[in-house]
C-alpha cells in the first residue's frame, strides 16, 4: 500500500539536496517561458527556426567558453544574429527561408563543434549545453535564467494584444497601423532569449520540443490563446516536475526524461481528443 | 473634405509586370463603391495599394484628406480575402473584434470598459453578439466575414474596405452581409467592396468601379455596365447578353477565389 506519507517523502527527499532544488527551480522557470513562447511558435509553424537558433546558439557556448565570457551571453548573440540573419538572407528574395535557415544553423552549430574538438579538456562540460544537465545548474545560472526570464514574461505582456493581432492575421494589422514588422522580429528576439535560458535544462539538441510539444498538447484541448498559454505551461512545468522526478530515482538523464513525459502527455492528449480535433477540421 | 478616398496616378508592378496603370479615381464620403473587373485586373492590388500593403511605383493615395499615415490607417477596416486567414487559430469570435482596439491600445494596457463596450457594440451590429464565444474556426462562411466587420467597426474605422467578402459564402448569407453594408453606408461610413457579383453591384451599390489594370470606368452601375465598358474590361472573357430587356453578364470559366 502506497500511503500518503510514503508519496510525500519521495516528493520531498531529493529537495535535500541543492542541486535537487535548483534543477527543480530551473526547470520550471524554463518550462514556463517555453509554454508562453512556444503557444506563438505552434501557431506561427516556427518550430524549424526555433530549432535552428538552438543549434546557433551553440556556436556561441563554444566561443564564450574558449574565452572565459558568460555561456549564456554568447548563445544569445549568436541566436540573435543567426535570427536577423534570416531575415536579412531571405528578403534579398533569392533563397527561400528554409533555405537561409538550414545554411546559417549548420555554419554556426559547426563552428561550435570546430572549436570543441581543439580544446579537449573542456568537451565533457560542453556536452552538458548539447544534451542537458539541469543539475549541474549553478546559482549564478539560475540567477541567469530567472532574470532572461522576466525580460521574456515582460515583454510579451507589455505587447500580448498587438503580438496575439500579428500572429493571427498580419495582413489586417499592418494595414490598421500596428508596427507588424517589427513585432516579428520581436518575437524572433523573444525566441532566441527563451532557448537560451532553455539550453542547459534540456540541451540544444531537445530545446524545440520544450517550445513545441507542450504548446501542441494545449492546443488540442484549448480554443482560446491565453487558455492554450496556460495550458502549455501547466503541461510544460508538470513534464519538467515529473521528468526530474523520475531521472533522480531511475537515473536517467535529465533533459531527456522531460522531453518524453512532454511526448508522452502529447500522445494521450491526441489519442483523447482525436475526435474534438477532426471536428475542428471539418468546421473550418 | 468631401472626399474618401483620392487616388492619383497610382501605379503598382509585381516583379517588373505592371498591376495597375495610372489609376486616378476618387469616391465620396458615405459612398458604396463596387470593385469589378476580371481576374488578375487588380482588383485586390488596388486595396491593398490604398493601404500601403504593397508600394507603388507611382502616385498617391489619399484617405479622408490626409496621407495614409498611423492614425488616418485606424479609421480605415480592411477585410481580407478568406485564403490569408488561419482559421484553426485558438480565438472567438469576441477575441477577434476585440482586435479591432488594439490598434489604439497602448502597450501594458488591458481593455478598458469602453473597448468592451465598443466591441460588443461592434458585434451587435454584425448580428454576432450571440456566437461571441464560438471559436473563430467553428463559425461559417459568412458568419466568418461578419465577424471581421465586427472587428472593422470596433475599430471605429469611417472607411470599409472589403476583399471579396461573399466568395465562397452561400446566398442568404451574401444578402446579409449586402445588407449589412447598407446600413453602415446609411450610418455614414464609406464603403468598397471587390466583387464578381455584378449583378449585386448593379441593384445596390451607387458607385461601381470597373478596372482591369487602368480605371475603364467609374460611374453610375447603370452607366458603367454597358456592354461596350464591360467588353473592354473583361476582353473576350464575358458574355454580354440581352435577355428580355434586361442585361446580363457571363464570365467564363472563373475561379472564384482569385482577384
């Protein structure tokens, strides 16, 4: 018999230990910023992008280790730059986006790569930003992601109705003097901020599906955006919870376990809602 | 200011072929203007030409006397075509006229009781008070567009511009929508409307502009729909015919959804 007081100690005997209590925090943390980001980037279909600026952004881990700057200053410039680099690339109108993208992502992912193999004593700690080790997360890391974090929560609070009427329908916003554009870019901007703060919870190589899978799963069940927010942080913490969890008493690896209770939830919320979502398409 | 809208010399290309040519018209304050031509001829260019949506090469637009700048773009609603819309998106029909008001919201500002009240005003006279909170995806066709009026009028727009807003929608409806537009037209707003349907712009509008890349006419409907401005519009793609009297125009093989 499993008694209340049984379940309350598993909960509570890692929390004795700090980088239990950490872990914990930043995940959260982080899985509440990917809910909110993530909800835009289901719906706008930003997952490629959202992915290539992960990837990106390794390339300026790299740098900003060799140099002894701040890790998480350089992922953010090199996601920031490869995201205006897009742009820029593709609105010259001779390559597509898609194309821009998966030039400019691979170039910097491998730049990162290039310069971890020439310093060998270092690559095991790198490893930590491709695959995720959230309980290596130090205070000061913390501090990082917290502070990332409420510059990300602010920002799309300060502009959620112009952000919500861009995402929609562009066009009429445009034409009703709302700065679409600009918006864009902002939400690209947001979207570098959040991955980089998401980039040692769970690893550059699973940041996307802390953006996409919880967002998805919302969106299954939601038909309002705030609703499908909501939704998706709630999913997206419970899975972080959950998947730390259970890396501590099985010994997984952490940023995996949260990434396949993510998945996990996604498949029984399609398998619950398979019929509410046909409906949907046929209405529309 | 009696004037709407004023276009002058407007010209617009798309990678080096030419839109619109020369495109000089203007419509009253409280006018209901038609849009008809044949496919390709510019018609959703020209909105979206007044709207700065797409540059043009040449000419000037001018919207209630004044350039098109941030606030003359607030009392201009535009309704776009159905195909540049996600209708799976997660928002009600309320969420989308509530759009209507961010145009004047600040940022950090939540809706104030006078944007509500604005937007359910808006929906009462679309007739969609009742299906508020239906998801924008769950809604028709037609109840689709009145919807997007809603968020037009909510936005307290003067002018109504409208791309195609009955293709792809059934008759009733269409007639709702006509009359809908009338009774904005009657509250002073300015009305544009792109169209096939002639027919329906010959019985209600009081302007009918016919266009294929230049202005082939402005007028009275029952003056621009002669059959040699209609031949000259629509090439050898429209059948004119006489049938007891009464005229009626044949386009041949059309899609309907392009413009």
């Amino acid at each position: 018999m499993v008694t209340p007081n049984i379940v309350v100690d598993y909960l509570l005997a890692p929390l004795e230990f700090g980088f239990m209590q950490r872990g914990l925090l930043a995940s959260v943390l982080v899985a509440t910023i990917c809910g909110i980001l993530g909800s835009f980037v289901v719906l706008k279909r930003l997952a490629f992008i959202g992915d290539a600026l992960a990837h990106a952004s390794f390339g300026g881990v790299a740098l900003a280790f060799v140099l002894g700057a701040n890790i998480y200053l350089g992922a953010f410039v090199f996601a920031l730059a490869t995201a205006l680099g897009i742009g820029a690339i593709s609105q010259r109108g001779r390559v597509s986006s898609d194309t821009a993208i998966g030039v400019l992502f691979s170039g910097t992912f491998a730049l990162g790569i290039l310069i971890i193999s020439r310093v060998e004593s270092y690559t095991t700690d790198l490893f930590g930003y491709l695959f995720g080790d959230v309980l290596s997360i130090t205070e000061s890391d913390l501090w990082t992601i917290a502070a990332l974090g409420l510059v990300v929560l602010a920002l799309v609070g300060a502009f959620y109705r112009q952000l919500l009427f861009v995402a929609f329908d562009p066009t009429v916003a445009a034409a009703t003097g709302i700065p679409a554009r600009a918006l864009e870019y902002l939400l690209l901007a947001l979207l570098g901020a959040t991955i980089v703060t998401a980039i040692q919870a769970v690893g550059i190589v699973m940041v996307v599906a802390l953006l996409v899978t919880p967002a998805a799963t919302a969106y299954l069940f939601t038909s309002r955006f705030h609703h499908m927010i909501l939704a998706s942080v709630v999913v997206g913490a419970f899975s972080a919870l959950l998947g730390i969890y259970l890396s501590y008493y099985l010994d997984l690896a952490s940023g995996a376990a949260i990434i396949l209770v993510a998945t996990a939830l996604f498949f029984v919320t399609l398998a619950l809602t398979g019929r509410k979502l046909s409906a949907r398409r046929v209405a529309s | 200011m009696n004037k709407a809208l004023e276009i002058k010399n407007l010209s617009v290309a798309y990678n080096g072929r030419p839109a619109l040519e020369g495109i000089t018209f203007s419509v009253p304050k409280g006018a209901m203007l038609g849009v008809v031509g044949p496919n390709g001829g510019g018609k959703s260019t020209l909105l979206k030409a007044m709207l700065g949506l797409v540059r043009p090469q040449t000419g000037t637009v001018e919207i209630l006397g004044r350039w098109v700048d941030r606030r003359v773009r607030k009392l201009v609603g535009y309704v776009p075509q159905r195909e540049d819309v996600d209708w799976n998106f997660p928002v009600s029909a309320f969420d989308v006229a509530m759009m209507g008001r961010v145009p004047s919201m600040r940022p950090f500002r939540r809706p104030t009781a006078r944007d509500r009240e604005l937007v359910w005003e808006a929906l009462k006279t679309a007739g969609m008070e009742r299906l508020a909170d239906t998801p924008i995806g769950g809604l028709s066709g037609g109840q689709q567009q009145r919807v997007f009026l809603a968020r037009a009028l909510a936005q307290e727009a003067q002018v109504l511009l409208l791309d195609e807003p009955v293709s792809g929608v059934d008759a009733p409806s269409q007639h709702e929508i006509f009359d809908l537009l009338h009774r904005l037209q009657g509250e002073g707003k300015t009305v544009v409307v792109t169209t096939h349907d002639l027919s329906c712009v010959a019985e209600r509008f009081d302007l009918a502009l016919l266009l294929n890349r230049r202005v082939i006419s402005l007028g009275k409907p029952e003056e621009v729909f002669s059959p040699e401005l209609l031949n000259e519009a629509y090439q050898s793609h429209l059948m004119v015919l006489e049938i007891g009297g009464r005229t009626v125009a044949v386009e041949d093989g059309n899609p309907k959804h392009r413009g």
